[in-house]
C-alpha cells in the first residue's frame, strides 16, 4: 500500500455513546482525548454550522495522540449557495478562522452540497478554483461530496482530477455512490450502519469494507468515516474495521 488507511466517526459528541462507546465515569470534557485514542480519524462536524476561534483548534489539536488526523466539514455558507463562483469570500473566512492550528492533524476538508444542487460545469470550476491549496504554509486537501445524480458524469470527473479534488464515495441509498479516483486520497462516508448490528455493519460486510479500503489505499491515503444511520453504532463499526486491517 502506497497510503494510510485512517478510520473514524463524524464529531465526538452524542449523548447515546456514553455507557456505549464511552466509559460512563469519563467526563465530557476528555470525550475527545478519549475518542482519538480508539480510532484514527475524526471528522469535524460542527464546523459546518458554525466558524470556531484559533484557540478551539489548538486544543483539539493538544488532546488527541501523535498521527491522529482530523478532517473538517467545510461551511455550509461556501456551499448552500446557487452560485457558487460567488463563494470566495466564505471559503477564505472558512479556511482562516483557525484550520492552521491542526498543523499535522488537519486532514481533508468535507466541501459537501445539498441534494438539490446539479452539476454546473462552468460554475462548479470556478468554485474549484476558489479552493486554496494551501494555508499558512500548510497543505490543504479537498474532497467533493455530491448528492444529486447530475454529477456522475465523466466532465464531473474530470474537473475533480484537474484540481486533485477528491470526489466523496458515499454509501447510502439515496445518494449516488461514486467511486472515481480522481486525487491523490479517497474519502469515504459510510452510512448504512444498522442498530440492530452490534459493530453497526456485520462482520462479512466490514470484511469487503477491509477489502475496499486496501484498494483505495493503493492509491494514497484513505478516509474512511462512519456517519449517520445507525449512529449510535458508528464508534464500534470503526473500532471493528480498524481491528479487521490489523
């Protein structure tokens, strides 16, 4: 393998997991410290709501362990939009609020669009090129993540490919399921977890998961997330793929 496989949930904090993925004496306040001890990854999802300050990224930073990666859910304001060519001044706001903080733990950054939003050649490329490359000195990875099924289509594809975006592989029924190698990483959102399953997934499935991910990983470095469905489940549906790639 050529990449990292990084494996984990959306956010850190839902009340469900305590008794279940938390340890029922352990605080609010280390469900972080504790969180990116168990899994490899994590993927920032109040960011999308809202902007935080510099020092917020600084202690997530300093609670969690050496090679842990976070990635981050970008603004809902740089992507809501129906144009989005107009984003420009939401996208600097976003990536300037704090993201530098991170330094070796910042990830990929989630550019996710709403259901209803079509695939726009002319306009989706000048959103592209309104992604930095960089912040502050440090490199800044993007992943796509559509939902309407203009956007499988070969122009989508390559556009991605031509700005080393990412494009989300998302596995849920109602989204188009993607799977184009088109940067340097693959980010995947897996989404059909089942509360009736212990590990969320049964263990034949996150066997073709393990399967999946060693074939990304071919090509670079993998994310792999556990969001929604079952999300109570989510947490031992990673700590099981992590423990299936050894």
């Amino acid at each position: 393998m050529s990449g990292k496989i990084l494996v984990g949930i959306g956010g850190w904090t839902f009340e469900p997991w305590r008794g279940v993925f938390y340890p029922d004496d352990l605080t609010q306040k280390r469900e972080l410290e504790y969180a990116s001890r168990q899994l490899t990854s994590i993927e920032i999802n109040g960011t999308y709501y809202s902007s935080f300050k510099p020092a917020s990224w600084a202690k997530w930073r300093d609670e969690t362990p050496d090679g842990f990666v976070f990635a981050v859910k970008a603004s809902r304001f740089c992507t809501n939009r129906k144009v989005l060519a107009d984003a420009g001044e939401s996208v600097q706001r976003f990536v300037t609020q704090g993201l530098v903080e991170l330094k070796d733990r910042l990830g990929p950054i989630n550019w996710q669009f709403m259901g209803t939003k079509k695939f726009d050649p002319e306009d989706f490329e000048a959103f592209l090129k309104l992604l930095p490359r960089e912040v502050g000195k440090l490199p800044l990875r993007h992943a796509l993540e559509v939902r309407h099924d203009s956007f499988k289509d070969e122009r989508f594809y390559a556009l991605a490919r031509k700005y080393n975006a990412a494009v989300v592989y998302a596995h849920h029924k109602d989204f188009p399921e993607i799977d184009e190698p088109t940067a340097d990483f693959t980010y995947a959102r897996l989404m059909q977890a089942e509360e009736k399953v212990k590990t969320g997934y049964r263990p034949a499935d996150l066997d073709k998961w393990v399967k999946r991910a060693k074939g990304w990983a071919k090509k670079g470095d993998a994310f792999v997330y556990f969001i929604s469905g079952a999300k109570v489940r989510n947490p031992a549906a990673a700590q099981a793929l992590i423990k299936k790639l050894g």
